[in-house]
C-alpha cells in the first residue's frame, strides 16, 4: 500500500468517526448547582469522537503588567453596524433551525447552503456560562508546560483558557476586569478568538449552534438569537445581521509561557458544571499537514498553502495578511507594515499542538506567533532573531511572546498588542480569499 493509499484511507477512517459520533447525541452529565440551562434540559453533547487512548516558578521580571490599549480604529472591528447585502427573505433556514431557534430566519447575510450541521443540535456543545478559577498553583496540577492556553489580559488582570475545556465546549462567557467577554475556540480550524460581549450598550451571551459554515463554528446570542461566524465576528443571520462583534487581542501560547510570565493570574477551572475528557484530544491526527480537512465544504483552497498549513493572520480591514508558521520558524521575528501599520510578528517554539496526540500534552511542538506594533515612544524598532533570542536591532533588548522587552535597555516595555488569529490555511483563505501571504 502506498503513502497517497494510506492517506485517503486514513481520512476515510477519521471521517467516519467523526460523522458516527457526531449524530449520537449523549446526555452531558450536569455537576453542581450551577451547571447551565442545556445540560439540566438534558440536551448537551460530546462534540466528537473520543480517542482511542486514555488520559494520563520563574519570573521574567515582568511583574503583571498593564496591558497597553490597541488602537481599536485600526486593528479591529468596532462593534458598529457593517454594510452588507441582506439576501433572499424566502430561502428556507437550514434544516432542523427552524424548530430550535427563535431567530429570524428571514434576515440574512450568507446562503443557507452555505451551512452545514456539525451533529449536536444547538447547546449540545454546552458554553461555559458560569466560569470557576483556580490559581496558577492548582492548575500546573493538570496542566502540563508545552499544553496550549489562551490569554486575555485585562488592566494588571490575566487569564488563561486552556484549550483542553475549550476543546469539549468552545464558548466561555466571562467578565475580566469588569468587562464582559466572550471567549471562543474552533477546533476544526484552530481558531482561538476573544470577543467584547456588550454590543449596543446590551451584554450578550454565547452559545453554539451545532452549524458550521466553512468547517467554522457558528454561535448564536441567547438575546436575540442572532447567528454569528466565529472566524470574523460577523452577525450572518436574524435581528443583528450584519452587525460586528468587537475583537481583543488574544494570544495562543504555552502553559509554561503564561505562568512564568504572569505568576499572579489566574485560570478557567475544569470545574464547568459538566464532566469531560479534559486533557483528551477528541481530534486526534486532524491536523496532519498530508491529509484535508474533513467535514470542509466550501470554496476551493488556494494552492500557495496546504490546506491544514497553520498561518498567524492579522487583518487590518484595508489589508489582510497570512503568516506561514513554517515561513515564521525560518525568521522568528518578522517585521511588516500591514494597511499602514508597522508590525511585528514574532514566533516562539514551546507550544504543543491541540490537534495531534491523543492527549494534548502530547502534539508536537508546533510553537506558537502573536503580532504587535513595533513602534514605541515614536520610534519603529526592527526585530530580528540572534539564534537564541528575538531582539531590537536599535537597542538589543530582548523580547519574549508576548510582546515584553525581558532584557536590555527596554527591559519592562510592553508592545501593543495587534488582534491576531491562528488559522488553518483553508478556513482563513476561505472567509479572506484576497488575502496577502507573508513573504520576507
């Protein structure tokens, strides 16, 4: 049997499971007063398959530091209305909506055919709606170094998500800092994403809706029902269509990474309200850059890319851009001026994949990137990578992940954080066809 046979049979085998599992829907198991409306309805869902194995204080001188404003105007959608081309009242919704939500179907933005199910009707992949945390001390219990973790930083205030409770419930609706937040991760497209949750002066809350469009999770708001795409925060269908949710400036780095370098925040708990597999990668091999994207049905992937190639995108809407991780591990720092904006884009091995093992302590190290401005006090710095570590080419300070001169002259400056989102090649191509890939 040869590679290319192996491969289509593999993905034939994954497929399967995953379409197998997707259409059983098992009862979540509510733990505690606390757990939410879907599980105590009985309604809640494993999201895939489960894999076949089983689950198994430095300081960087950087004390907690304030997160510095992002140019909103600039980086990211501002939560006001965009101007789109509403489509035909009479196209019916996709099968199974109409009995489940009270949205209006009649108001949309994207071709119903466009959506597909993912298995679990809506909530069967339950939201965390009343999020526990734990200190840094109690989940380095069962968290392991390389395991990857969101962080949304607020003020002095940090947290991190881990991606093994997002794996099982993909939505978390939050407050940090007083401010209501919503924090999301697509598995099949490798998209972590935090969003503003007050939108209109009304705070809202998430939850999924068992479609996908584009192999990207499809949300909806509990006060309206409106649908909503994860991968640009859009409003697709019902009251709000049209309408943009606010992105935060969210890195993806490495356990190790967010408790060295933020030894007072804290963490999402594995206390949910529902039991899980936590730690268990229920996509095992989904990210084998050999095979394509199951369960995918959209526009053709360009070809520049593999389809599974993981790429950093940063879109500034006048521009948007593509950051090969392969290119990224070349350079480790690379310096661009996106829609006007100098940039910097730096990339840093230490992350493991969520996508790979069985268990997610276990994918291979696949490193992790986050941009930033490169302008401070006035002044555009260049970056580079001496072998060791990313420096200023003005000054030699080093700088770390997120963005913190850790060293040198500028030791305890923070870079503003440009929103910046990890993607699969064939889902960002797919919601930004005209984008530009990264090349030094």
């Amino acid at each position: 049997m040869n590679i290319e046979t192996r491969s289509i049979l593999k993905v034939l085998s994954i497929s399967m499971l995953v379409l197998t599992a997707c259409t059983s829907v098992i009862q979540a198991v509510p733990v505690g007063e606390e757990a939410s409306e879907s599980a105590q309805e009985g309604v809640a869902a494993t999201n895939e398959f489960l894999p076949e194995e089983t689950a198994q204080e430095e300081e960087t001188g950087i004390q907690s530091p304030q997160a510095p404003p992002t140019e909103t105007q600039d980086s990211e959608p501002t939560g006001q209305s965009a101007h789109v081309e509403l489509l035909d009242t009479n196209e019916e919704p996709p099968a199974g909506a109409g009995n489940q939500f009270s949205t209006d179907f009649s108001i949309h933005s994207i071709p119903y055919s466009e959506v597909l199910s993912g298995g679990p009707p809506k909530d069967g992949i339950p939201a965390v709606d009343n999020p526990q945390y734990v200190n840094i001390d109690e989940a380095d219990e069962w968290i392991e170094a390389l395991e990857p973790v969101i962080v949304l930083q607020a003020g002095a205030q940090a947290r991190a998500y881990p991606i093994q409770i997002l794996m099982w419930h993909e939505i978390v609706n939050d407050v940090l800092g007083g401010e209501p937040v919503v924090v999301t991760f697509c598995p099949l497209c490798n998209t972590g994403i935090a969003f503003e949750r007050t939108f209109n002066g009304q705070v809202l809350d998430f939850g999924t809706t068992g479609r996908l469009r584009f192999s990207n999770l499809i949300m909806y708001d509990r006060q309206t029902e409106t649908w909503w795409q994860q991968a640009s925060g859009e409003a697709i269908a019902g009251e709000l269509t049209g309408e943009q949710l606010t992105f935060l400036p969210a890195a993806l780095i490495s356990w190790e990474e967010f408790k060295n370098s933020y030894p007072k925040g804290d963490v999402l708990s594995r206390e949910t309200g529902f039991q899980r597999a936590y730690g268990q990668n229920p996509y095992a091999g989904y990210d084998n850059i050999n095979t394509p994207p199951f369960l995918y049905r959209g526009p053709a992937t360009p070809d520049e890319l593999p389809a599974v190639a993981r790429v950093l995108t940063v879109d500034l809407r006048e521009e948007a851009v593509a950051y090969p991780y392969t290119t990224l591990e070349d350079v480790h720092a690379a310096n661009d001026t996106v829609a006007g904006k100098d940039i910097v884009v730096i990339w840093e091995e230490g992350t493991a994949s969520a996508l790979d093992s069985g268990r997610l302590a276990e994918g291979r190290d696949v490193g992790t990137a986050a941009a930033y401005s490169r302008v401070v006090d006035g002044e555009r710095l260049t970056f580079s990578y001496d072998g060791e570590s990313i420096i200023d080419d003005q000054t030699g300070s080093q700088w770390n992940i997120l963005g913190q001169a850790i060293k040198g002259e500028l030791a305890g400056i923070q870079l503003e954080p440009v929103v910046s989102v990890n993607h699969f090649w064939f889902s960002w191509a797919a919601f930004k066809p005209e984008t530009r890939i990264y090349q030094p």
